[in-house]
C-alpha cells in the first residue's frame, strides 16, 4: 500500500511523537497512588480503617509536575498534531486522543482520596459492570462464574500451590538469565526493589522484583512471559518504531490490550494455574465488591473468608483502593487483566475463523489500544510502522493456536447446562 505520509509529514509526526513522550514522563500513576508501608502495618496491627484522604497523598505522595501546567502542555501538542497532520488522518485521531487522555490522567492523579478519584478511572480503564459485548455478561459476572469454578478446582489436592521456597534475588538471577536469552543484545535487567507494591514490575528495559516477596517456579515461569515477553517485549517493539515512537509509552487505555496479552500468553504457553487465575479473580470481585459500596475493611475481610492470608487480602485491597479512600469507589486497574484477555481472545477468534491472521503480531508493535490494530496493520503496509522485531511462539507460528481456536466456534454453542444433564452421571 502507497504510503499517504510524505517525508515532511513523518518527520513531523516523529517529532510530535517524540513531544507525547517527553511530556508524559513524569506522570508516573502507581507511583502516585502507592500506600507506604506504615498504612499496611498499622492495619494489621489494630484492624482499623486507615486515615488516607486528598491530604494523605499531597503529604506522601507528591506530584512531581504542575498539574495546571502539564495539562495546557498535552492540549498545546494536541492541536499542534491537528496543524501538522489534519484532523481526519487516522494516526493524528489516535495521538490527539493520547493527548486527551493523558489530560484526564493527570485530573484523576489531582482527585486523589477525593470520591472523584474512582469515577474518573472507571474512565480510563473501565468498571466491573461494563459487559464485553451487548447483552453480553459483565466482568463482574465473568469473576463470579469464576469464583464458582476455581472453589471447585481448589479443593483436588493436584491444584495446590508449590511452596514459595525462592528468595528475589534467585528470582532475578533466574529471570536475568531467561530474558537476555529471549532479548540478546537488548541491554534488559532484572533487578531488586523495594519501592514496589506487586511482585515484579516491568519498565522500559528493565523488570524490577520486590526484594521482600518469595516465589516458587511457576511463579518465575510466569514473570518470564508476562512481564518479560509481553511488556518488555512491546516496549522494545515500541522503541524500534521510526515515527510513531509514542508507542513504548501507552497510556492507561492500552492497559486492557497489555494485560490481556500477557495473561493470553501465561495460558497459551501453559504457564497459568488456578492458583493464578484465583488470584486474578479475586482483584475483580474486590473491585466489585467496592463499587457496590463496599469499604477496605469490607473488602480486607471478603478475601480473608474465601482463604487468603492476611498478607495476600491486604495486597489486593490496597490494589484496588490505592489513590481512593479506604470508604470511596476503587482504582479500577485491576479488572483490566481478565477484562483484556476476553477481548483479546475473542478478536484472535474472529481473525483466525476468518483467515485473517496477518493483524494478529501488530498486536506486539508496542502499547497498542485493541481497536486501532487495523490502523496499525494498514500503516505497516505503508512503512510508517515498524513490524514487530519480538514475537512470542504462539504467534510466529499460528498453526498450534489456529488449530485449538477452530473449535471455538461450534464448542460456543453447545449448552454448558445441557452438557452437565448429559454428562454429569459419569462423574458421581
């Protein structure tokens, strides 16, 4: 396909490009919104709600830009996109709604321990009660069918979790070794932190593991091709984009893209567990369980009921109230990994039923949003976006996936009830 771009337009639209990413650098979200340590210890020490509002956050969590300042920064670049590359040109709709929401970023981060904190990221990334499709279930209800599943897998003794026997600095060596070997000559590091609030969390060529956690081998296997082939892994196609180098940078939209991505590769490589699809389950029912009004504590003791430690339902509450209030709606964040692996799946369905399996690496072009891919896989075509230079196996050869997915379809329109009517004598 002729590219439309002359070599003036993609030189602006690099350089704008190049702005998005300049000015998005010191919004750091989970920075911004992480509860100290002292927060945690105080809670399980007297089991009362902790005082966290719009002031606990100016206090501990300062924003390192001004906010007005920042956001008359992302419009300036907005309407020079429109100057520069129209406004009907698809890449400058994509960018100008970068610029946009990036604005609406930085008005949640001022909304902090207010009740507006929860509503402008339902914005961002979503809500447990929007459904996949019309008159599709919701989230909410994906996590409750999954609660119901998952109690039933956990009571098999085959399903129990190894001993977490593994300390972060083996993890890191482990991981180190695994990733220089998926990325030669890519300069990527696994390090230590104690500055994070999840287990591992990857940056733009590094991954950082919190020194304080344990893990066991799956655990490992799950990092390497989550936070390794997946974020890394777009990131480093990101950067390798000639214009658009925006793309190593995605906003909060493209999180539902990211995450689904990553928790489609645990699966398809077989390195997923119920263990690890119980714990992705339960951030969906704390996030729903808080926008039904449900507070910290409420929620803290939900996930203590249903088996977790102490340590583990405190980890996932504060996910999903860190930013909020322990008594105001959710950070939302947290749905987007079950919310995108569905999304994902069931576009890579549709492509493959169809034939179309040349869309489905520009999936790895860097932090895409779901809904632009046929804008990305056109400009490909054109030469203004770089193929991705990492692929995952899954997606190198589409003959395995391909196969398992054409059953999909038909497998779909069998009754799951008329099924257990069937079948359910043979397992009494």
């Amino acid at each position: 396909m002729k590219s439309s771009f002359s070599q003036s337009h993609l030189e602006a639209l690099k350089t704008l490009s190049d702005r998005i990413v300049e000015a998005q650098k010191p919004i750091r979200i989970l920075d911004a919104i992480k509860w100290p340590d002292s927060v945690k210890k105080q809670f399980l020490q007297d089991r009362t709600l902790p005082v966290i509002d719009a002031e606990f956050y100016k206090k501990h969590a300062p924003l390192s830009f001004d906010p007005k300042e920042k956001r008359r920064e992302f419009h300036t670049i907005e309407r020079d996109i429109t100057r520069n590359l129209g406004e009907m040109n698809p890449i400058s709709r994509i960018m100008r709604r970068m610029c946009r929401e990036y604005q609406h970023v930085i008005r949640m981060l001022e909304a902090r321990g207010t009740e507006d904190f929860s509503a402008l990221s339902q914005e961002l990334y979503g809500s447990a009660s929007d459904v996949f499709h019309a008159g599709d279930p919701t989230v909410a209800d994906l996590g409750r069918m999954l609660e119901e599943t998952l109690t039933n897998l956990s009571a098999h003794p085959s399903m129990a979790d190894e001993a977490k026997n593994l300390d972060a600095k083996t993890a890191v060596n482990y991981l180190n070794e695994k990733l220089q070997a998926v990325f030669p000559d890519a300069g990527i590091r696994v390090m230590m932190s104690d500055g994070i609030t999840a287990d591992a969390a990857a940056g733009t060529d590094y991954i950082k593991i919190n020194e304080n956690s344990m893990f066991n081998q799956q655990d490992l296997d799950i990092l390497e091709v989550h936070e390794g082939w997946v974020h890394l892994g777009t990131t480093l196609n990101g950067m390798n984009q000639p214009y658009c180098t925006y793309l190593h940078k995605g906003p909060p939209s493209a999180t539902v893209t990211q995450e689904g991505l990553a928790v489609l590769t645990e699966i398809m490589t077989l390195r997923a567990s119920p263990v690890r699809l119980t714990k992705l389950m339960n951030r969906v029912r704390a996030v729903t369980l808080a926008e039904e009004g449900a507070n910290f504590h409420e929620v803290f003791d939900y996930l203590v009921q249903h088996g977790l430690s102490d340590d583990d339902a405190w980890t996932i509450a504060a996910r999903v109230f860190r930013g909020s209030a322990p008594n105001l709606g959710p950070f939302t964040k947290d749905i987007t990994y079950l919310k995108g692996f569905i999304l994902i799946f069931n576009f890579m369905r549709l492509a493959i039923n169809r034939g179309k399996l040349d869309s489905l690496p520009m999936l790895f072009c860097g932090k895409i949003n779901l809904e632009d891919i046929r804008t990305y896989a056109e400009l490909a075509e054109m030469g203004v976006i770089a193929p991705p230079k990492f692929l995952p196996p899954y997606l190198k050869d589409f003959r395995g996936m391909a196969t398992f997915m054409s059953f999909s379809r038909f497998i779909n329109k069998l009754s799951f009830d008329k099924l257990e009517l069937d079948y359910g004598a043979l397992l009494k």
